[in-house]
C-alpha cells in the first residue's frame, strides 16, 4: 500500500511538448510550493495563476501553477499542478527542483491509487481511467466514461442489496429457526440476485466486444489470399503475400475500426496436413483461434472447384457466425460463397467490410456497463457462489455461499479487496495517472 505521508510528484502529459503538465500530491505540497515558487499559489486554491519555478536563486522556467485544497483534488490530498515547457531539459530541471525540495518519484498509477484509497472513486472507476485513455473507438470510450462516472458501482450495488437482503434472512434463520423461516419472499430474493448477476455477466461478454474488438478470424487453405485479404481490410501491407503455400505460419492480430465498429482481424496459417513442424503449430494455432472467434470469414480461392477439406471446413463451422468469401473472382467463378471479392481489384472488400460491422453492431449499441475482463471473472465467481447457494439446505452452508459472493462483489468496487491486487491492478497503469 502507499506510505500516505510521502508527497510524490510526476509528469501527467508527454514530455517533449509545448506544455508539460506536473502534478505534486501529498501532506507537504505546500511546503513544496512554497519553496519551489515565486508566487503563493496555496492562498487560493483552483485558481491557475503565472509564476516561476525557482531552484535556489536561480530561475528553472515560468509556469502557470493551480493548487487543490484537500479534500477536493483528484487525490483527495493537497495538490499542485505545474503546466510547464514541454522540452526535455526544462522538464527534467524542475522534477530534480521538485526532489530537492522534498518530492518522491511517483509510481505507475500512484495518484488515481490515492484516489481510490481516499474515497474519491471506487475500484471500478479508478480502472476505468486507463479504459478511457485506451479507448480504441468511440463506443468504447462511451462505455469507459460512464465507467469513470460510476455506472459499474452502481449496478453492482443493486445485486449487493439484493444479496444482503438474502443474508439478512438467513441469519435471522440462523440465530431465531424457531421464530424465522425461509419463506417464498426469501426464495425470490435469491432468485433476482442470480438474474441480476447472470445479466451483468453477459454484459460483459458484449462489453468485451467495445473494449478489445470484435474478433473476426480468418481462415482457409493454403493459397488462397487470407493474408492479401488482411491487407485488403487494413488497407496496408501488414501480411507478408507470396505465390509460396504456406507463407503465413503463425498469427497476426492487427485491430482496426470497420464501419466505425472496433474489431481484430486476426489472419491464420492455412489449414492443411503438413510434416513442416512450424507450419503444423501455426495450424493449430489456427484451429484455436477458429474456436474462440466471434465471427468467421472462410475464405476460398473462387477461380478453383472447392475441395474436401474446404467442404469439411464449412461443415464444422455450421450455426457460427461466418462469411464464405469467394477470392479472386476476377481470374473466374468457378466456387462461389456468400460474397465475390479480389484483393487485387478491390471488388467486393467494402461489402465484407459492411458485413463484419453488421455482425458487431448490435454488441456497439447495447447499453452495457462491464467490459473489464476481471470484473466478469468476479461475476461468474459470484454467480456460481449464489448457484451453489441454491443447492445447499442447511441455513449455514447457505450463508456461507452468499458471503463468497458479496466477497467477489466487492473486489469490484474495491470495498473487499486485497492489497495484493489493488497493488497489481496499478502497476498496469502510466507513471503521472
């Protein structure tokens, strides 16, 4: 955990800028300000104003500086804000300024940890910060700032107080068996709370799609313009193309946005018996990521007949969500699939592209609040705690169920969690956030 009286200081913007942004936060920024610049910005605190940064006698660079009062900043501590020249040599003189004077190099995440440790946010709102700053489209970066204003604390607080309820009833079970029983409205409670908690899961599971893309695999033999079509998506030359069998022999996972849908298009070895051993792991490789897609596009080469393995291939992924694309329609039509295209004329690449974004859509425009993948692992945990609930008959086996599974609710919002993992979380964070 932080030593809550160090005062730390880091850049919270890019270095190399017009303006570099410095954030000081602790129990002695005042000391630091007081010592670092030439005004006394403390006096009135949110109020941005000029000054100097001053090393002793000597001028380090003229700024404009806003203090925070405690606990109305972003940390909930007293806060210093210093909007500085970006240069590297200026922005490297006033963090040793900043030392000097007391200051502690921050580490990854540190000031959004102190947020979460003094009650600004929850667990939950404090990773969605590094959602929103990794947003990669714009329905995700909806979903990431309603994160950040609390969307998920809030509805995991509604399962809680349905769970609560469930174990206020058995412990009154528990403590009065003659006086309390575990009537129908019990049983109804109980019942909602595995419904509330059930659909919060599936919510993550499309929420997922806003968050790391829709993963669209695409597959075939040997040969027949997988990794020209990859290209064709992207609209650069991420895949190596030869007229060689075989070329591609392991995963490419490139993400981009199709029809304003975020998706990754994850191009494959081709699906053959081979004695080659790194073209044989890039089949299974290949083979493993048909499994965990969310769309297919099987691609087959339209100027040549199918063949058994094709036809296999088509067999085994009946009921996926799936695209037959015809390639090289411009050199004949003799196999055809749900769509012609060439990636050496462009037909028919803009309709894929129309097609995948289809299938995504729906996921896009749902209203959903989970999307980080530990808070659906702690879901399903929960889940599973209150199934096992129903199972058991005596009130203490049932009580403790439902405790594991306030106790996974909680390591969502941070209110039942260990340091360890509070801790691992922002490690994952920026230096300065």
């Amino acid at each position: 955990m932080i030593e809550t009286f160090d005062t730390v200081f880091a850049p919270s913007s890019a270095i190399g800028g017009a303006i570099c942004v410095i954030r000081v936060s602790g129990p002695a920024t005042r000391d630091v300000a007081r010592t670092v610049l030439s005004q006394p910005v403390c006096s009135k605190p949110n109020l941005l104003r000029r000054t100097a940064i001053l090393r002793g006698d000597a001028k380090v660079d003229d700024c404009m500086a806003v203090f925070f009062q405690a606990p109305k900043s972003y940390t909930g501590e007293d806060m210093l804000e210093l909007h500085c020249h970006g240069g590297f040599e200026t922005v490297r003189a006033v963090l040793e300024t900043l030392s000097e004077a007391g200051g502690v190099p921050a580490e990854a995440g540190e000031f959004t940890k102190r947020a979460f440790l003094n009650g600004k946010m929850d667990l939950s709102q404090a990773e969605a910060v590094m959602d929103v700053i990794r947003a990669q489209s714009q329905s995700g970066l909806k979903v990431a700032l309603e994160q950040l204003d609390g969307s998920v604390g809030r509805r995991i607080r509604r399962a809680e107080e349905l769970l609560i309820d469930v174990r206020a009833a058995i412990e009154a079970a528990i403590d009065y068996p003659d006086e309390a029983e575990l009537d129908d409205a019990y049983l109804t409670k109980r019942e909602e709370a595995g419904a509330e908690l059930l659909a919060l899961i599936e919510e993550g599971r499309k929420g997922r799609v806003l968050r790391d893309g829709w993963k669209i695999a695409i597959l075939g033999r040997p040969n027949v313009g997988k990794s020209s079509l990859l290209n064709a998506l992207l609209g650069r030359d991420r895949a190596i193309v030869t007229a060689l069998a075989g070329t591609t022999r392991d995963v490419l996972d490139e993400q981009t946005i199709l029809e304003g849908v975020p998706v990754r298009l994850i191009d494959t070895a081709g699906l053959r018996e081979t004695g080659d051993e790194a073209e044989r792991i890039g089949v299974e490789r290949a083979k493993s990521e048909m499994d965990s897609a969310d769309v297919l596009v099987i691609v087959l080469d339209g100027s040549v007949p199918m063949t058994g393995d094709e036809t296999t291939l088509l067999e085994q992924t009946v009921g996926r969500r799936r695209i037959v694309v015809a390639n090289k329609c411009d050199l004949g039509n003799v196999c055809s699939g749900d769509l012609r295209v060439s990636c050496k004329t462009g037909e028919g690449v803009e309709e894929l592209k129309r097609r995948i974004a289809a299938f995504a859509e729906p996921a896009s425009q749902s209203s959903v609040c989970i999307t980080n993948e530990r808070h659906i692992r702690a879901l399903e945990r929960a889940y599973d705690a209150v199934c096992r609930a129903d199972e058991q008959q005596e009130p203490d086996c049932i009580a403790t169920e439902i405790a594991e599974a306030l106790h996974q609710l909680g390591t969502i919002t941070g209110t039942d969690v260990d340091a360890e993992v509070v801790d691992r979380i922002f490690r994952d964070f920026c230096v300065g956030k």
